[in-house]
C-alpha cells in the first residue's frame, strides 16, 4: 500500500468521500477513486501525498476539544 492510498483511507475513516478529498485536490473523484484502489499512481505523488496529510492533519485540529492539547508536538 503507498503513502497515498494510506492516506486516503485515513480520510475516509475520518468520514470523507471520495468526492470531498477530490475537491480539496481540484481534481476528479474517479482519480480520488483510482488511487485508492490502485489502479492508477499520482502524478507528482510527492506533492499529492503532502496535500493529504494537511487533510488529515488539519482535519485532527479541528476535531480536538478546544481545551485538549497535543503531546509531544
């Protein structure tokens, strides 16, 4: 499994579809779709991966109570 398709389907337990990390990406959700599943790899797969993990990292922000903080960070 690459850091995308881990990626991603942390996003999708966190609740987001296909259609949602498309739009944050400005691409297509069948791409979204693809990489998922693997039958396609990401063009400039670098930049891709470090757009999902702001997803993801922006997405635990902003689901932390607002008087928990991180450890450790």
């Amino acid at each position: 499994m690459s850091n995308i398709q881990r990626h991603i389907a942390t996003l999708k337990r966190m609740g987001w579809t296909d259609q949602r990390i498309a739009d944050e990406l400005g691409i297509s959700h069948t791409s979204v779709y693809r990489w998922r599943d693997g039958s396609r790899h990401a063009r400039l797969s670098k930049l891709i991966e470090s757009r999902l993990l702001e997803l993801i990292e922006g997405e635990v922000s902003v689901t932390l109570p607002p008087n928990r903080q991180l450890v450790g960070v």
